[in-house]
C-alpha cells in the first residue's frame, strides 16, 4: 500500500488493505511503588495484561515516547512487527458504552457550535479556523519527504494568516476551502480510501463535509502508519534479535536498581528449575544437558496450568503461547474420540472416503471452546460429542449398507467419548505423549517428519501447529538463550 499517490509526480503504487488486524498489547504507565514479589508483571507493567489485551491505537503509538514504560512499549512493538506479518494498527474504538456515549456528546458538541457559528449573522469563524489548521496539519504530516511542490501548494492555499484576515472581513468560503482539501486528499490517499473521497465530493453541506474529511484524514493518517511499518517490516525482522536483547537487559537492570531489588527473571528460574528436575529424573545419574532441558521447557508451556506464573522471557507471547496451548487441547481431543470411536465400531468404517474427515470437521465444531471448559463442563460437553458422533456413525453405516451400532455398542462408545475428558484417559494420554514427541523432535530436526499413529487425521492442522510453534520458540530462543543457559548452569551447580 502506497500512501502517495501525487499525481503530478507520476509516482502511483496501489494494493489492497491488508489482512485482520492483529492484538498486541497496550500501553499505559506504570506504578509508581512495585513490589519484588511482581515477577513477570513488573516488567511490562500494561504491556501483557491478564486479559486479551486490546488494539493499540494511533494516539498510542504516537505517544509512545512519552510513556513511561517506553522501553517496554518499544520492545513489544518491534517483537509484534517482526513476528506477526499481518500486524496492523486499527482505529481506536471505545472501551466502554459510557465512554462512547462522552466522546458522542464531545464531537457533538464541537460540531453544533461550527453550525451555530457560522449560521450566525455576521458568521462567526473561531471553530472555523481551528478545523483548519488541524486539517492543514494533518494534510502536511501525510506527505512524503519529497513531497515538496504539494507541501509549497498546501501552504499557499491553506495561509493561515490570510484566512485569519478574510474571517475579520466575513469573507471566507468554507465550502471552497473544502474542495481543494478534498482534491488534496485524492492525490495522497490509499486506493481504499478512493470511495470516501468521492462521497465527500458530493457533500454540500459544510458540517457533514467537514465532519467526513477529518474521519478520511484519520483513516489516511493510519494507512501512512502501516505502509511505513510495511516499509520497516524486513528492516525490524533483521535487526529485532538484537534490538530485543538491547532492551529486555535495560528493563533487567532497572528493574535491578529498585529499591528493594527486583528479580526481572524470578518465574523464568522457577520454570527451568522445574523442567530440570523433570528431567533429571529421566536421565538418572546424568546432568541433563541445556538444550533437551529447554527443548522439555518450552513443550511444558503448551501444557501450561493458570495458576502457573508465566515466565518474563515469554510475555511478549504470552496470548499465542496461551492459544496454541488452546489449539493443541483441542487438536489432542479431537484426535482421541476419531482413534477411540473407529477402534470400537471397527472395520465398518475403516474404508469409507471421507468419513474420517466429515466426523472431524464436526467435533472440532463442537469442542471449539473445550480448553476453557472445567473437567465438570468438559464432561457433559464430551457427552454432546458422544451423541453426535454415534448419531454420525449410525448414518454412515446405514447409508453404505452396514448394520448401524446395537444398543450396547453405542452404550460403550458414548460412554468412552465421555470418559476421554479426563486428562488421564489412556488413549488421550497416548495421543497427548505421540503429538509431544513429534513437536520435540521438530524442535531438533529441520528434517521432513513423519505424523504419528492415531493423528494422521490432523496432519493439516497438526503441521500449522508445528509451524507456528516453532517459529515463536526459536525467535524467543534467539533472544534469550544466553539468559537461559545461563540460568540452567546455575542450577546445575547448586544441583
């Protein structure tokens, strides 16, 4: 997306809006007293909330420098462009109803005072001439550096000081004033914006004119932010392992001057510590070396518990650990009602096309929101599960000349759907412990690998999955590994 589209300089270059708008934190500032006992919230005081965190706005970003948790602001920024290829920023939406219902009677307010005034006999242009040099402002910061012949012309037609003089004589034609911002608007915006442009074109009312330009100019201001993150994207992803590094050991060493101290890695040590006496165990007399320790760490996270502190190292990916954990929940359930209801109907189904793929498209429906279930909700979900794929099975068979399940078949599987609830059911935990083993050898191995038994049905989802797992494990590797090394042979030591 090319936000200049000067057409007197020839330059034009147009493509379409980019994908859905991606979460990353927000900011505000931080406390001004902060307790050792913090961990990992002390580090990015808003920037990692308990709670989805919402769209950054433009304000935001443009305030970012104030902010005091700048260093974490920044650092959150530059990780969101350089791991998510579709981030964008969105407009700021109103956090609450009463929130919208102040900025409704604000804009309102403004809008019917312009009216007022310039009904007014002789018109009155104070609100006038503030709505101008706003929007002259705003047309000016949308320009490219080179810019310079529609910057000169801006200036020209836009004179402040002569539209000051021509409101002391009652002369100015708002109306006139507006074309030319609307000319200007056009040879600048986005090709997304082209039919706001031509609306505005056809407004001859001063107030709804003026209104829909300032919302066009806030949707250009933010087209101009995204084609330049667009524009920095491959620049950031370069450079953001260092960048990263630079700024998450200046929170550290601030967090370090508190009085008293805090330990900005407090829950990152405990997480490892863990996982090494996890695997210890399973080497016996051996030490366990650094890599499988941190290979078992970060498969420990997509099995994470809530009430588990989450480490500091992975905040900034704490919501799409936390999902992909979700998505695994969901892909391992899945997985085990398809191996427990084919291996109790039997050979029936075995050969029939596609019906593997129809009885998984609709348990996946169905257990979309399973990892957020309690084990008391979950069972009475698995029970619905239950009954839908029996009734599924039963129209398979009968549908392809088969005897439909008898009454103490369907019993049995009903109630093995249900059982599988539970974290401990023999086959969820096989297929728990066949699809961890895979996710670890890919953190080993860029080799082709082969989808274990009873998952072969989710080898799509399963592959994402993968994907995405290890594109976050080895950008947070990159940036923390020397932490990570570090803390393990401390460990090591006093083991």
């Amino acid at each position: 997306m090319d936000n200049d589209r000067d057409r007197e300089t020839g330059e034009s270059s147009k493509s379409q809006p980019a994908t859905k708008p991606k979460d990353i934190p927000s900011v505000a500032s931080s406390s001004s007293s902060i307790s050792p006992n913090l961990g990992a919230a002390v580090m990015f005081p808003a920037a990692v909330p308990a709670s989805p965190p919402s769209f950054i706005s433009l304000e935001q970003l443009l305030k970012a420098a104030e902010d005091v948790s700048k260093s974490g602001f920044d650092m959150a920024l530059a990780h969101e462009i350089a791991v998510n290829k579709d981030f964008k920023l969105q407009q700021k939406t109103p956090k609450s109803s009463l929130e919208e219902k102040v900025t409704q009677v604000f804009h309102r307010a403004f809008w019917d005072l312009l009216s007022a005034e310039l009904s007014s006999n002789p018109p009155i242009y104070s609100q006038a001439m503030i709505l101008l040099k706003e929007i002259k402002e705003e047309l000016i910061w949308l320009l490219l550096p080179h810019n310079t012949r529609l910057k000169n012309e801006i200036n020209e037609v836009l004179d402040l000081d002569l539209i000051d003089q021509q409101a002391m004589n009652g002369a100015i034609d708002v109306l006139s004033y507006a074309q030319f911002i609307i000319s200007t608007m056009a040879r600048i915006c986005a090709p997304a914006r082209d039919p706001k442009i031509q609306e505005l074109r056809q407004l001859v009312e001063v107030v709804p004119l003026y209104r829909g330009i300032l919302e066009t100019l806030e949707a250009m201001k933010l087209d101009m932010v995204n084609f330049t993150i667009s524009r920095m994207r491959p620049h950031i992803q370069q450079h953001s392992i260092e960048y990263e590094q630079g700024k998450f050991k200046e929170i550290i060493q601030s967090l370090e001057g508190l009085t008293p101290p805090v330990d900005g890695l407090k829950f990152t040590r405990l997480w490892l510590q863990n996982v090494y006496e996890e695997v210890r165990d399973e080497c016996e007399s051996r030490k366990p070396v650094n890599s499988l320790v941190l290979r078992r760490a970060y498969l420990k996270v997509l099995r994470w518990k809530e009430a588990e502190f989450f480490p500091e190292t992975l905040h900034l990916d704490h919501e799409r650990f936390i999902t992909l954990r979700d998505d695994l929940t969901v892909m391992l359930l899945t997985a085990t009602v398809i191996l427990v209801t084919y291996t109790t109907v039997g050979p029936a189904i075995q050969g029939i096309s596609d019906f593997k793929n129809i009885l998984k498209s609709h348990v996946q429906i169905l257990l979309a929101d399973a990892a957020q279930c309690s084990l008391k909700d979950l069972e009475i979900k698995m029970e619905a599960v239950g009954l839908q794929v029996t009734k599924e099975v039963n129209e398979c068979l009968d549908a392809h000349g088969y005897s439909v399940l008898d009454k103490e078949k369907e019993s049995s599987l009903l109630d093995m759907i249900k059982k599988t609830a539970d974290e401990n059911h023999n086959v969820r935990q096989l297929i728990t412990k066949r699809a961890l083993e895979f996710l670890e050898l890919a953190l080993q191995t860029s080799s082709k690998l082969q989808i274990p038994p009873g998952l072969s049905s989710l080898k799509k989802e399963l592959s994402l999955f993968a994907g995405q797992f290890l594109s976050l494990v080895k950008h947070n590797q990159a940036v923390f590994e020397e932490y990570y090394n570090n803390i393990i042979e401390q460990i090591k030591f006093v083991k």
